[in-house]
C-alpha cells in the first residue's frame, strides 16, 4: 500500500470532518437556536472559524506548515466542542449557569417564565456532540499516523 496515498486519504477525511464540524458550529452559533449572544454561541461560533480554516488549510499546500500539529489540535478542538455541550447540558443554560439578563433574577415577571422556556430547549446538541466525537477519532487517527514513519 502506497504511504503516500494512505496519508493524503486521511487528511482529506479530516479536512472533511473539520469542514463538516465547523460550519455545523457556525450554524448552530449563529443560526435558528439564538444562542449567538451566549458564551456557548460566542464560543462556538470563534471556533467555528478557527475550525474551517483548519481544514481548509488540509486541502492546500500549506498544510506542510502545521507539521505534525494537525492531530493534536483536531483532537483539542473536539474537546472544546464536547466540554461545551456538558456545560450547556448540565447548566441548562448557553450562559453556563451564569445570569443572562433575561429574567436571571426573581421578578416572577413575563421574562421569568419566558427565560425558562427559552432554556429548556438549549440541552445537548446531539448533532454537535457526534460531530465533536467524530473530529476526536480522526484527531487521533491523525496523531497516531504522525507518529509513525509515515507520517502526514
């Protein structure tokens, strides 16, 4: 078997995961869920960018530059993306528990019942957390490969 188109195979399958992953982030940070003015849109939506420019670097020949690199932080990404979807799964909240401005406080008002109807829907991104599972195998397929002769 060709090393050679062995490697370029698994960076293209990881250029596609990192493409996939980031503009799902994007989406998701920036679209119908209104979670942009959160810490988990915001954050999300940051590593989004950074994540399609990752992978867009894989498709060219700039990618000699990341070195070995590539693995490790596709690994670090997913992290990210997992660690964020327990805060906002646990918490409830795209705030991570923090007040959000919108009937945080004991008022009992219209935004009260309004923020806990808003929230109730913000759990587990369920196509975030597979997609965040997905770039965390290929992160490590990635720096096992590296680490081999081989390399990518």
């Amino acid at each position: 078997m060709d090393s050679m188109n062995t490697n370029d195979t698994i960076r293209q399958y990881g250029a596609a995961i990192a493409l996939v992953s980031g503009l799902y982030s994007l989406i998701s940070a920036t679209g119908g869920t209104g979670m942009m003015g959160s810490n988990s849109g915001l954050l999300m939506a940051l590593l989004g960018v950074v994540v399609v420019v990752h992978g867009v670097v894989l498709l060219t020949p700039y990618v000699d530059r990341l070195g070995n690199a590539s693995g490790p932080l596709m690994i670090g990404y997913s992290l990210v993306m997992l660690l964020n979807q327990a805060l906002v799964g646990v918490t409830g909240n795209a705030n991570w528990g923090m007040g959000s401005g919108m009937g945080s406080g004991m008022d009992g008002g219209m935004t009260g019942g309004m923020g806990s109807t808003m929230t109730a829907g913000m759990g587990w991104d369920l196509g975030m957390v597979g997609l965040a599972v997905l770039m965390l195998i290929s992160g490590v397929i990635m720096t096992n490969r590296s680490g081999s002769e081989n390399g990518i």
